[in-house]
C-alpha cells in the first residue's frame, strides 16, 4: 500500500503551487501532483496580469521591488519573484470602428506612474512556489495525471494515469476549471452550467500599438476579442473567445487585424507563437469547496477566472486549514472550517453569489458595430483606471448611467435596442448558449 500522506495537492498553478508551498511551510508530509511535464511552462491561454490596484476577494496586493515579493497584507504572507515584470496601467475597450473607452492610460509624467496591475511570468511565479514547496520536503509528481479520485474510511485514494496510488488524509484539488476531481466526486450537482467557453491567442513580435502597456477588449466584435502586451518586452498577444463553439477564433483575430486601425499597428508584425486553446465548461461558482476531504481551491472551485491572485489565496488558506486540522485532530469538514468560512467571507458572498446570476444577453444580438462606436464615442474622458473586472462593469455602467438622457434624445432607436438587452431573460442567453456549444452534463 502506498505511503499515507497528510495532503496531497493535485494540480501545479498558482492554487496547487501556493498550497504547495504552505504545506511544505507547515512541516505537513505532503505531495504535489501536476500532470504537466514542465510545471513551470505555462501553455493554457492566460494574459498573466496580477491585478493590483483596489481590493479584490478582500485582498490589496502590492508589489515590493527591492524585496522582489508580491505582498498579500490582509491575508499576511508575501510571494517571492524575482522573474521579468512589467507595469500595466489600463483597460481599453475598443470597438470595430476604432473607437476606445479608457479606464486608465499610460502615464504622461513620473508622479502619475500608478500601476493597475503587474504582467508576470506567471509558469515561472508558480515554480519559484513549487521549488520552496521542494526544499520544505513536499514530493513532487510531474507528468501524472489524476483521473480517479475516492473516498476510504481514513484517506482519500488518488490513482494517475498509469494505475499507480496515492493516499492522503486530505486533498486540495487545484486542478483548474474542467476539475476532473471536483466532477468525480459530483461537485457539479445542482451548479447552473454558464455554457462552453473557448479561448485561443496568437503572439506577435513587431507591432507598433499606441499606449501598449494597457490592455484592451473588443465590444461589438462578433466574438470577444483582446490585445494585450506580453511579459518578454515587444512581444504582443492578441486574443479571442467565444461562447458558440462554431465560431473561428482564428478568424475573428484575422478579421480584428485587418480593420483599421489594428491593421496597421501590425502592418510590420511577425506571428511567432500560437498559444494553446484552451475550453472551459462554466458553471456558477461552488458554494461549500469541501467534500470527502477533498477541498477545491482556485478555478476548480470557480468559473474558469478567479485570477492568478484569486487562486493564490484559497491555496494559501486551504493549506492552513488543513494544517489547523491535523494538530486538532479533526480530520474532517469541521477541522478544515476555517477555510470554508474563509471561503464563505471573501469569495461566495461578495462576488461568487452575484455570478450565480450571471448570463447577460449577447450584445452582438441587439447592438450593431455602428451602435457600438456611437456609445463609445460618448465617453470623452478617461474613466477611473482599474482592471479588476467587476469594476471595470460598474464603471463603465455608471458612465452610461450618465448618458441615457443624451442617447434617448439623439439615438431613440439605440435606447430602445439597450432596453430590451437589459430585459432579455438568462434562461433565453443560457439556451442559446448551451444550443451553440455542447450541451454537456458536468
Ligand atoms: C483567456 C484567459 C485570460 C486570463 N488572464 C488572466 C490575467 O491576466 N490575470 C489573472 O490573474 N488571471 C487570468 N486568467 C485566469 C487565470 O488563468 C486562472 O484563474 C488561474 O490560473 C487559476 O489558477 P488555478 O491554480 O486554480 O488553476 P490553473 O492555473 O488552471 O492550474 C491547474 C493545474 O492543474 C493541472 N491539472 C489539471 N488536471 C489535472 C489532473 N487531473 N492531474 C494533475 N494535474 C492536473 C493543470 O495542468 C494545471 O497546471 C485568465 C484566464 C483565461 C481563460
């Protein structure tokens, strides 16, 4: 029988990484599973922005530079990372007609030099977490994949690829979005299912993109698009999504490079890369991540973006938890209660209940591109700059807020169109989608 571990943590991003590292921290016999050759080569499309400037999840991240750390001050623990980083200052929508809405930008002088967020290598954050999980005695398994998971009387069994067992009083699944362990164990019961989302991105050398250290989002594109600086300075990454399976992501990028004015911030560009697609079943985020002593932590738990940070933190609290647990000697939910109170607090209450409605209608099915560079061209000025995400929506809603007397009068017929999107019922965005993508059981 194979040895008994305290934790076994399945998967090696930041989550699993973090946990990792704790664990090692805290002394615990503990073994980290990541069915990636390479743990800190990340393939799976990610823009690897740490996003710092307001709190999110309860947590104002800031970034120490003589210390080379990320510094977590609610939680109390820092990061170490001394890899390439590079400041980005905003986020740009921008539309098909070259339109742009601007919460934040590129600083003009050195006293407006606030940062919203960090680019970083995130492969190599996770590996600096997993190198200190190694040196702390944590054993680590690259190149397995779990795919069986269940549950014994004193332990829970995990069984790889290759038959081969693990046993652990706890497991921390930090297995990302498609949470292999999390559907074994039918976490997925009674989660509302968002649809199939899939995301591919191309890198670029050679661009020439005013205000690059922002990122920037397409509205009114038929699918979701983005372009966004990459760690390694001139390289550029340009993305797209789409919740209809049909649609041709590579196309729709060809598509958003041939209009102008993209057209010619890449007249000179050389495709280098081809960044994996990666596809995601999206369900509502889990309410209680605790199940057989398995806790979830990060997109395991999630939609498929809790964030680099976001996954960072339950991996840092799970970890503790079950620490907690063992010197209680309470192997069990009541033992680890401080992560699912934690959990509760910071991520179910404050936004992962507000994303169980989630599934807004399609503004591509009520808005024109035409539509959409009208809207745009109403905000002048730039908004407050953030890149937290949940932001971002308020505040470019609150800025039309402001402007619906204006589009009434000018554009009866746009009010009338943002009307209806506003009363399209979910059930209806939520069978379209289901209908364009795979109907799947989770
Ligand atoms: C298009 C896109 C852009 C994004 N951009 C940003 C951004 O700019 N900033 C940001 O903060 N967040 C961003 N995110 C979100 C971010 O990528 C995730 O929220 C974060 O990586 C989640 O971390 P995690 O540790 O929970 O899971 P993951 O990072 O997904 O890690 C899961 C790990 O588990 C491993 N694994 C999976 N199954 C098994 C198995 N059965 N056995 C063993 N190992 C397994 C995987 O190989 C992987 O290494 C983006 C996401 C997408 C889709």
């Amino acid at each position: 029988m194979s040895e008994l571990y305290d934790v076994i943590i399945v998967g090696a991003g930041p989550g699993g990484a973090m946990a990792a590292k704790v664990a090692g921290e805290n002394g615990l016999k503990a073994a980290l599973i990541e069915r990636k050759k390479d743990t800190g080569v990340i393939r799976r499309i990610c823009t690897m922005i740490m996003n710092i400037d307001e709190r999110n999840y309860d947590e104002y991240i800031h970034w120490n530079p003589r210390g080379k750390k990320f510094v977590f001050p609610y939680n109390g623990f820092t990061i170490n990372y001394d890899g390439p980083i590079r400041k980005v200052y905003g986020f740009h929508v921008i539309t098909p007609g070259g339109k742009r809405v601007e919460l934040g930008n590129v600083p003009k002088g050195k006293a407006e030099d606030k940062a919203v967020g960090y680019m970083v290598d995130k492969g190599y954050m996770c590996q600096i977490m997993i190198d200190e999980a190694r040196d702390n005695g944590v054993d680590i398994f690259n190149n397995t994949n779990i795919n069986q998971v269940r549950k014994e009387p004193d332990c829970v069994v995990l069984t790889d690829n290759r038959g081969s067992e693990y046993r652990g009083k706890f497991v921390i699944a930090a297995d990302g979005v498609n949470s292999r362990i999390g559907r074994c164990l039918g976490f997925n019961r009674g989660r509302t299912f968002l649809g199939t989302y899939k995301d591919m991105a191309r890198t670029y050398v050679g661009a020439e993109i005013p205000d690059e250290e922002c990122l920037m989002f397409g509205l009114g594109w038929n699918c979701s698009v983005s372009l966004a600086p990459e760690i390694k300075e001139g390289y550029y990454h340009v993305a797209a999504a789409s919740y209809n399976v049909a649609d041709d992501l590579d196309a729709e990028i060809d598509k958003l490079l041939s209009a102008e004015p993209y057209a010619t911030w890449f007249k000179n560009a050389k495709e280098i890369d081809h960044r994996s697609c990666c596809v995601s079943h999206i369900a509502v985020p889990i309410r209680v991540p605790f199940k057989d002593n398995v806790l979830l932590v990060g997109d395991s738990a999630w939609m498929q973006e809790t964030s680099i940070p976001g996954a960072i933190m339950p991996g840092w609290r799970a970890a503790h938890s079950v620490t907690e647990a063992l010197i209680d000697g309470k192997l069990n939910k009541e033992g680890i209660s401080t992560y699912l109170k934690w959990w509760d607090k910071y991520f179910f209450q404050p936004v992962g209940k507000r994303m169980a409605s989630s599934g807004s209608a399609d503004m591509k099915d009520y808005l024109s591109s035409e539509d959409i560079d009208y809207l745009a061209g109403l905000v002048t000025e730039p908004l407050q700059a953030t890149m937290n995400f949940f932001t971002i929506m308020s505040t470019i809603g609150k800025a039309f807020g402001g402007l619906l007397e204006k589009i009434g009068e000018e554009r009866p017929d746009i009010m009338q169109k943002l009307m209806a999107m506003r009363s399209h019922p979910r059930e209806l965005v939520l069978a379209k989608r289901c209908n364009d993508g795979c109907a799947i059981t989770l």
